[in-house]
C-alpha cells in the first residue's frame, strides 16, 4: 500500500494500524473510525460517510496485502456499528466487501469476514432482508468450510439472520426461491445440512407460505434424503413430514398435479428410504387430490406395480404401494366410459397425456418426464375434477401390458395387472375393447404361467372380454390379433348353420355353434385361441388344461364352452390332439363338480337344447371311441352304446386304447354313474346297458379293471333274462334309443367315418416309420 496516499478523512495513525499484522491495533483503528463515523452521523456528513466506507472497502478490504484485507473488515464493522439504525442506508457498499473476503485462501481472513458480517447484520437487523440471497449465498459456501473456526463464525451468523428472517414480515420468498432450488441440489453434506435448516425455519413461520413453492425444492429434498449422513436423512424427514402434514390440513391449496411427477421418479428409486417416503406421499396424493392424479396413472403405475411383489424385507414398502393402487384403481368409474365410444370394431387409439414407458431417468425437480405431462391446471380442487380429468386408457394399458409381458415380475405384481385390466373391462368396457387386439395374445400367453392364482385372475379378465356386450361386433377381426391363416396347425372355424343331426319339422339342420345373448364376438375367438395353445403346448393341456376349462365353466356359460370347443374340434386336421382334447374334455364333463348341471342337462335328453348339445358333443367325441361311449353312458343312450361297443372289433385296439377302457370302468363305479348302476337292477328296461358293459368286459384282457366290471356285473339280479327275445321287444322307460328326434344311424355313420380318418392317418405314420427304419438299415 502506498504510504504517501491520501485516505481522508482515516488519519495517518488510522491506516497505519490498519494495515498492522496484530490484531490489537487493528482494534484500536477501528475503535478510531468508529468515533470518527459518529462525528458524521452527528453532522449528517453523508458524503464523509460514504467516503470512509469506500475507502475501506477499495482501499483496504478488497487490498491485495492480506493484513490490509483484515484491517478493512474490521473497519467496515466500526462503521456499521457507528451508522447504527442508519446502516441500512450503507448496507450494499458495506456487505459487498466481506462477502468478497468468504472466498479467500486464507482461513483467518475468512473468519474475520464471518465476524465482520455478523456485527454489520446485527445492528442493521431486518434491513439486511433485500440482501438476503447474497448473504444465504455466502453463508451456504461457508457452511461448507473445512476450516472449524471458520465454519464456527458461520453458524453464528446464520442463526443470527434466522432470528432476523422469523420475527420480520418483510421477508421476500418469490426471490429467494430460485436461490433456493439451485443450492438444494448441492452434494456437500453440511451445504446440505445448511440448506434443510433454513426450510425448516422458513417452514415454521406463519407469515411465509412455503407450501406453494413446494414443487420447487421436492424434488431436491428427495435427494437429500439420500444422504449417506444419517442426521441429514433425519432432518429431512422432518421436514417431508412437516409438508406433508401441512398438506393434509390444506389440500385445496397444494399444487398436487406439479409434483407428481417428481413422486413418480421417486417410488422408483433403490433407496429404501427414499422409495417408502416417495410412497407415503403418493398414498396421500391420490387419497386427498382424487382424480387429479388420473393423468398420472401411467407414470404412478410403472412405479407402484413392481413393488407388491416386494418380500418381507420391504414390507412397508409393499403394503403402502397396494394402499396406492387400489386408490388409484377406485379413481377409475363407470363415467369415465363414454357412451358414444366407437364401436370396438373401429381400432382408433386414444390421445394421451400419459403414455408412460418404463421405468424414466431423472431427477431434476423442473425436469417433465417423457410420458407424463398433464393437462390440468396447477392445484386443481376438488370441485372441478370431475369436468377436468379425462381417463386415457393408452399409456395405462401400455404400462399393463409391459408389465404382463415381463417374465421377471413377480406373482403379486402380475396378479395386480390382471386385476387392472378386469376393473377397466368393468368400468370402461368401449374404450378397453379398443386395446383387445394387443392384449389378447399377452393374456392367452399368461395361462402358462406357474401360478393358479395367477390364472385365474387370467381367466376372469378373458372371460370379461368374452361376455361383454361391449366386444360385439359385426366383424371380430383377425382371429388371433395377427394373420390368421388356416393351416393343417391351426384350429379352423366353423361355418354357422352347417348340418345337424337333429329332425326338426322336416329340416335337417341346426346351428351348433353357441349364440347366447351373454357371449360376444370375441368368446369364439377366445375358444379357438385357447384350443391352439392347448395344441401347441400339450404340457400346458396336461397340466392346467382341467383347471382352466373347469374355471372357464364357472366364469362363463358352461354349455356354450364345451359347446363350441365340440364345434371347433370337429374340424381339427391334427386328429391326434384332438383326440388327446376330447379325452380331456370328456374327463372334465365326468368328474368335475362345475359341471354338475350340465350333466344333468345331458342325462335327459327330452328337449332340443339338450338333443342339439348331445349331438354337437357327439360328432367331436368320436375322435376318441371310449370317450364317445362313455358320453352314450351319461346320456343313457345305452343302445347307441351297445352298437359302437360292436364297431370296436373293427378298430386297432391299442394299449391305449385299453387303457383307456380301462379308465372308463373305474369312472362307472365312481359316484357320477350311481345312477347308470341303480338301473342294472331294472334288467328288463335295461338291456343294452347291460350288453354294453358285458362288451366292455369282453375288451378288457384278464386285469383288474376286468374283475372290477366282472364283480359289478356278476351283482345284476337274474342274468338268464338277458337271453329271453322278450327283453328285446321291450321299450326301456330309460331308454333313448327310440327317440324320433336324434338319428341314430347318421350318429353311427360319422363314428365310422371319423375313426376311419384315425386309422388312416395312423397308417400313414406307420408307413413313414417304416420307410425310415428300412433307410437306416440300407
């Protein structure tokens, strides 16, 4: 500094302390000018005032010579302390200055910056509130200063301007807020610490509405709670909850659409912490906005979903994410259909705002995540939702079919995306059916999964879809939701009104094909779809086969299944499943407890309905001939039975073929045929009941299922009736052989003509096998 200068009105003596390396005469300069600004402020000499300031400032704070530099700071403190309640006249020129000094090398310097700013703000007191971002800018960097002396000064003055910020009502939260939402995102963990404090403050003073400048900083908060600082983690907790209470007591006024969002990202996160209170809040979100958070579905969706899969371990986590989604499921009403929706024929796609994909990256609080932009105006209330919200069904069921598509995903979260789409059938049947075509493969290929619960939430959504009136159409579209090209693989359909068996007022014809008012366009194409599965996966028929046709038969109308399955197999060009399925369906119609009416439909067979279901059955049971007898069996059409029993000496009779008698003889003494063994004591009604089971007897090679039929039939009382011709003059009271409505004999014929296709068909790979044994040999 140049000795020769000019500092009037500072004296010689004054700035030669000033610039002195001891700080005690750096204290009695300042003392010096101290006296020397009071002289001015007497005189209301502004113009001296303002030169002293400036001259400290230039002259020896913002000096090059670090003793100067701290010579300034303590000046600019005297002077502030002389000025008083005038100092907030002065407070630009005297704050600059010092917060210039926060960004020193040298340790001391700073602290003595610290403490020449804490007296300059103490005397001013709430004038220094226009300087407010300035100063938080400075504290927030000190907060963060290695130096424990320096950081010390810090906190003192930070509490300092907190006291100053809560008794004032002057204080500018608009400005402050931009300041805020950029030192939040700060990683350091005492700026951190710093900056939750100040929330925590600004939170607790009535004057000051933090709660609207929420969206803001949420997202920063979420960050910080992250913090690997445990005592971090913990005031920001309090502070979530302090917001989160505060937006309970006041929902009207919270901007619930800008920030669900940031809600959204969080739920998602691998931080425990963080996922349950991003979790906690979505709860709360879409309990207290309602259908303000509709837009959003996609998004909450795609978090939300994964966790109800979570173990034990995330408990919490878990069970909050299932109170989300069945509130948001309950958001979803009837209204929300609406009812001049093209028919579901006509494939449009929803306009949507929340198409969401996959799990987004992310995380800045202004950042707008691909997908789940909203259309609502910030803080909706309640009283205009129901006007404002529009459900758009295209990024929900995007969301719902990825996760239905995902191998991965765990049981619970693929039972709560069949549970959705079953709701959205229910309460927006127009709208969904728009989406049918693309789910429908997804939901046929979900029946393979390892979880009976998991089908059965399957069946139920496919069975909806097969019964709502909303899936009628004139034209179902492709069958399978792609090409669907007829091939030798693939399950055919049948021509309506093709020709029947049954003699109806001199026609001979009857549409088998199930039309009940409760079936639409899409059962068919569901039985067609589901018969090809069963083809293509014989595991699946074997092992879930029963299980998923016995709970179709209980979702949905027994007799059309079974019905139209008949129909469809009757054109089946793989004749070995088909046998392999009739088996299976004949097993089910016998055994299982669902279909108790039905078989009691068929055992009279007095009306046409009954007659055009027999019939229907009969014509795809003779792809199987045990299971053709045991179907005459359960009709009491023993006569019929008798007569195919005969065609079985002109049949390959195979160890399968035994095995499968051998099967229907136990079936003849399970409870289901009580009936059919109650008549063997009426000989005289019942002959050819008693032949057919003798020739039933006759197939069988010496086994146990032969003296289990042997037994029974060694029971019947007076067996030498059997070999009078007046028992074959008698019309049986149970017989249905004399029926004028069924044709027996065409019956017959089309037994012959199918089995002649199997024989045939058996041949041919014979023949093949052969050829290639005699080329191996060769």
């Amino acid at each position: 500094m140049n000795p020769e200068k000019d500092f009037a009105p500072l004296t010689p003596n004054i700035v030669r302390a000033l610039n002195d390396k001891l700080y005690e005469k750096r204290k009695v300069a300042a003392l010096e000018i101290e006296k020397l600004v009071r002289e001015f402020v007497a005189q209301n000499n502004t113009v001296q005032i303002k030169h002293v300031i400036q001259t400290l400032s230039q002259e020896f704070a913002l000096s090059q010579h670090p003793h100067s530099r701290k010579g300034g700071l303590i000046g600019l403190a005297a002077c502030s302390i002389a000025l008083g309640k005038d100092s907030g006249l002065y407070l630009k020129e005297l704050i600059e200055p010092v917060l210039t000094c926060f960004n020193d090398a040298d340790s001391r310097l700073r602290y003595y910056a610290c403490e020449a700013l804490y007296n300059i703000v103490k005397v001013a007191r709430g004038a220094v509130l226009p300087h407010f971002n300035v100063l938080f800018d400075g504290l927030s960097k000190l907060a963060a200063d290695p130096d424990p002396n320096v950081k010390s000064g810090s906190e003192l003055l930070d509490r300092l301007l907190k006291d100053i910020v809560t008794e004032s009502n002057k204080f500018d939260l608009v400005s402050f807020i931009p300041l805020l939402r950029e030192r939040i995102y700060s990683n350091n963990q005492y700026a951190r610490q710093f900056i939750i404090s100040w929330i925590l403050v600004l939170e607790s003073v009535p004057d000051i509405n933090l709660l609207d400048y929420l969206p803001e900083i949420l997202d920063g908060l979420f960050q910080i709670l992250g913090d690997n600082g445990k005592e971090i983690r913990k005031m920001c907790e309090v502070v979530l909850g302090e917001f989160l209470k505060e937006i309970k007591k006041n929902p009207s006024s919270v901007k619930f659409a800008e920030m669900a969002n940031i809600l959204v990202i969080h739920c998602q996160t691998t931080d425990d912490l963080i996922q349950l209170t991003a979790m906690c809040w979505m709860r709360e979100f879409i309990q207290l906005a309602g259908r303000v958070m509709l837009p959003y579905s996609s998004g909450i969706l795609t978090a939300v979903l994964p966790c109800l899969a979570y173990d034990d371990r995330k408990k919490s986590i878990k069970e909050v994410a299932n109170v989300c989604n069945q509130s948001l499921m309950k958001l979803v009403t009837p209204e929300d259909d609406e009812p001049d929706e093209p028919r579901a024929g006509q494939r449009q796609a929803d306009p949507a705002p929340d198409d969401a994909l996959p799990k987004q990256e992310g995380t800045a609080s202004g950042e707008a995540v691909a997908g789940f932009t909203s259309a609502l105006p910030p803080g909706l209330t309640h009283s205009t939702e129901r006007a404002s919200v529009t459900l758009h069904l295209d990024g929900i069921v995007q969301v719902l079919n990825c996760h239905l598509s995902d191998t991965a995903i765990g049981m619970m979260t693929r039972i709560a995306v069949l549970k959705w789409l079953y709701h959205l059938y229910i309460k927006t049947p127009r709208k969904m059916f728009r989406h049918t075509d693309s789910l429908f493969p997804i939901l046929l290929q979900t029946l393979s999964d390892e979880s009976d619960e998991v089908i059965l939430k399957d069946l139920e959504v496919l069975a909806e879809i097969a019964s709502s009136p909303a899936g009628q159409t004139d034209d179902p579209g492709p069958l399978d939701g792609a090409d669907f090209r007829a091939s030798h693989s693939e399950l055919q359909v049948p021509t309506p009104g093709r020709a029947g068996l049954l003699n109806t007022s001199g026609t001979k014809g009857l549409e088998c094909s199930p039309s009940t008012p409760t079936m639409n366009s899409y059962f068919y194409k569901f039985m067609i779809n589901l018969l090809k599965r069963f083809s293509s996966e014989r595991k699946l028929l074997e092992v879930r086969g029963p299980f998923i046709i016995r709970s179709l038969c209980l979702l949905l109308n027994a007799e059309n299944i079974f019905h139209s399955m008949a129909d469809i197999l009757l054109r089946e060009e793989d004749l070995k499943f088909a046998s392999t399925m009739v088996h299976a369906l004949n097993t089910i119609l016998l055994t299982s407890t669902e279909l108790f009416q039905l078989r009691n439909q068929l055992k009279d067979l007095k009306t046409l309905e009954s007659q055009n279901l027999f019939c229907c059955l009969y014509r795809s049971w003779c792809h199987n001939p045990v299971t053709t007898v045991s179907l005459c069996f359960l009709t009491q059409n023993y006569r019929h039975a008798y007569d195919l029993i005969q065609k079985f000496g002109d049949l390959e009779v195979t160890v399968d073929f035994l095995a499968e008698v051998d099967k229907l003889v136990q079936l003849i003494e399970c409870p289901i045929f009580t009936y059919l063994r109650l008549q063997l004591l009426d000989v005289k009604n019942n002959p050819y009941l008693i032949k057919a089971l003798y020739g039933l007897l006759m197939l069988l090679p010496q086994s146990s299922a032969f003296q289990l039929l042997s037994h029974r039939l060694q029971c019947v009382p007076n067996p030498e009736l059997l070999q009078t011709e007046d028992s074959l003059k008698a019309a049986p009271k149970s017989q249905k052989a004399d029926s004028p409505s069924i044709d027996y004999a065409e019956l017959l014929q089309h037994f012959e003509k199918v089995q002649n296709k199997h024989l045939e068909v058996r041949h041919q790979r014979s023949g093949r096998a052969d050829h290639l044994d005699r080329r191996v040999v060769l």
